[in-house]
C-alpha cells in the first residue's frame, strides 16, 4: 500500500522516530497493536488511524487517560478528522501528523 502519511512519535525515554501510515493503525501499549507505546498512561488498545473518504480520522477507543488533540480531549468513539501538523497528544508526549508529499527526510 502507498504511504499516506507520517506519524513523528515523542515518547519519554526513547529517540523520536518516524512512522509510514498506510492502512488502519492501531495505537496502544499491546504488543498487538500497529504502533507501541511503552508509557504506563497509554492504555493496551488507546486510539485509532483509519481513512474515510481519502481523509485521515482519529478515533480514541475509550481509553483510560483520554486522547487529546491540539489540546483539546477527545470524546471516545467519536471519529475526529486529521489535518497536516495536527498532534495527538498523550498529557505532554505527542505524536504529530506529517502528509506524505511534505515530510522530507524519511527514506522509502
């Protein structure tokens, strides 16, 4: 599948790194999910990537500490639509929405 977009994760303890969106990503401290977190306030399955209509959504799915984004927390099981630059945050860590024709630097 084509890259669609990327996603720069900050996490505590851990160098920042880059990850490839293409498909429905699953967020979460379970070893089953597309992208692990690590930090105890990430619940085992947190949140939620997936596309509808060629656009990118965010849906919290009824975590412990909430998803919060550009500041604002998310109500659970309610899609949000993603927009370039956006951050998903976790209380002070993030993860920010980079597209795939602006992000430089990332080897395909």
């Amino acid at each position: 599948m084509p890259i669609v977009a990327y996603l720069s994760i900050s996490e505590a303890g851990r160098t920042d790194c880059i990850v490839p969106i293409t498909d429905t990503t699953t967020i979460g401290r379970s070893a089953e999910c597309d992208i692990v977190l690590e930090a105890a306030i990430v619940s085992r399955q947190h949140a939620m990537l997936f596309f509808d209509a060629g656009e990118m959504l965010l849906l919290d799915l009824e975590s412990t500490t909430g998803t919060w984004l550009n500041g604002v927390l998310l109500p659970p099981d309610e899609p949000v639509r993603l927009a370039e630059g956006d951050l998903i945050q976790r209380r002070t860590r993030g993860l920010r929405i980079c597209s795939a024709g602006q992000h430089r630097g990332i080897r395909r």
